[in-house]
C-alpha cells in the first residue's frame, strides 16, 4: 500500500483495527452525548424561566411539564415517606425525603420532595413538627424522574433506602389507586416548621464535558492512525535498506 510503504503487518493490524473502532464509537457516542446534554439544558432554562402554574390533572404530558415551576394543593401523606439517598447544595450526605400528596385540585396524586435532611433526622420523631398535616399548598418545579443506571444499586425497600425515585413503586407501597405521574415535585425554599426538611435542593446546573472527551477519543484514534502508518513506512524503510544491502553484497567485485 502506497500510503504504509509495506503490506499491512498482521499483528499491529489486529490491534490497531478494532482499537480504532472503540475510539471512534466512544468519540460518537460522547457527541451523541453532548446535543442531549445541550438540549436537556435549553429545556431546564425555558422551563425555569416560565411562570409558575398549577400542574393539571394526570394524565398529561410530562415532558411539557419538565423544570416548570408549578403549584399542587392537597395534603402530604407522612405514613409513607420515601427516603432518596443524595447529598444537599453544600455536599452534605443525606437523604431526600418524597412524600405522596394527595390533591385536592385535581384528582390524584403526585410525589412531592419535600427536601433534603441529615442522616440524623432520617427518624420522623425527630422532626416532628415539619411533618405538615392537612391542606396545604406547595410551590416548587416539577421534573421528571430517572431510571436506574448501570451501576446504581438496587433500592432496599426494606430499609427504605432509595438510590433512585421508582414513582410506580412508592405509590404501591403507599397503597395508591391510579397511576401516579413519572415526576417530583421538588419544594421550594419555603420555611418549614422546625427547619426540616429543607426545599429548594433543585439541581438546574448540569456539567458539559462531551465536548472534550469526544475530541479526546477522536484525536486518540488520529494518533493511533498516525502512529499505525509511521510504524509501517519505517517497517518499508527498514526492509529496502535490508535488501539493498543483501543485493550490494551478493554484487561480485571486479
């Protein structure tokens, strides 16, 4: 081949090949990536940046309702609160703590995070007073939950331990007729008696690096190229001076 110098070399070949693929797999995906990443954050400041609204009646479209500042009247189910392992704002452990509310301006329910609290006030005797009974009305943004990733732990119902919000499954436990919005209505930062928990934990600033790991893993595989064609022209270089010296030494003198 012209641009190697040389036939192709097995082995090198072999490896070169398929690392190439994954670089470039990995450079797409990460691309792929970033216009999600992109268009998830043009989502959050549109949504942020209108009104506040009452959530309508489910069922409704969700995705419309993503990072919209919202209002639900009802009352907070406090028998079955949910904890979601996360940390606060300042990056302190904890928990989420999701309550179901049933409303009273539209029939059904939602699930409503209420905010985040210390792995000490995890025990509801200990926050005794912020465990709101009755009507009441609550202002916060609505979002969509998220799935399990490939690495998340399953939740332990038992000790009920969440590593993420299965809405379908908090409102069986909860003994929820009807189906229940895949969302969380995160409260504000409207003061709670007794200080717990504390609203206002929604995050709306996403990091967005898939622009450089893609130009990481494509220029990996550009390097990989370049190094693949100067090993084989050094390879072509290496074997015409090998047979130049055979044919000047098999040459007879004069």
């Amino acid at each position: 081949m012209k641009i190697l110098g040389s036939r192709p070399a097995l082995w090198p070949t072999v490896f070169t090949i398929p690392a190439l693929v994954v670089l470039v797999a990995l450079g797409t995906w990460q691309v792929q990536r970033l216009f999600w990443k992109l268009d998830l954050i043009h989502t959050v400041e549109a949504g942020m940046a209108a009104p506040a609204a009452e959530l309508p009646a489910a069922p409704f479209d969700v995705d419309s309702w993503n990072y919209r500042h919202v209002i639900v009247r009802g009352a907070f189910d406090n028998a079955h609160e949910f904890h979601l392992l996360a940390h606060s704002r300042n990056g302190n452990f904890g928990y989420q703590v999701l309550v179901p509310f049933k409303r009273s301006d539209a029939p059904g329910w939602v699930i409503v995070d209420r905010g985040w609290i210390p792995t000490g006030k995890k025990q509801q005797d200990t926050r005794r007073e912020g465990l709101i009974e009755g009507e009441t009305t609550v202002h916060g943004v609505a979002h969509k939950t998220w799935a399990a990733g490939p690495f998340t732990p399953v939740n332990d119902v038992p000790r009920n331990l969440w590593f993420y919000p299965d809405v379908a499954a908090m409102a069986r436990l909860a003994g929820i007729d009807g189906t229940v919005p895949p969302l969380l209505v995160d409260a504000d930062t409207t003061p709670v008696p007794g200080g717990w928990p504390q609203g206002g934990q929604t995050r709306v600033e996403f990091p967005n690096n898939h622009l450089s790991y893609a130009v990481t893993w494509y220029g990996g595989a550009i390097v990989l190229c370049f190094i693949y064609v100067i090993w084989h022209r050094k390879r072509a270089q290496e074997e015409a001076a090998a047979a130049a010296d055979a044919d000047a030494g098999g040459t007879p003198q004069a």
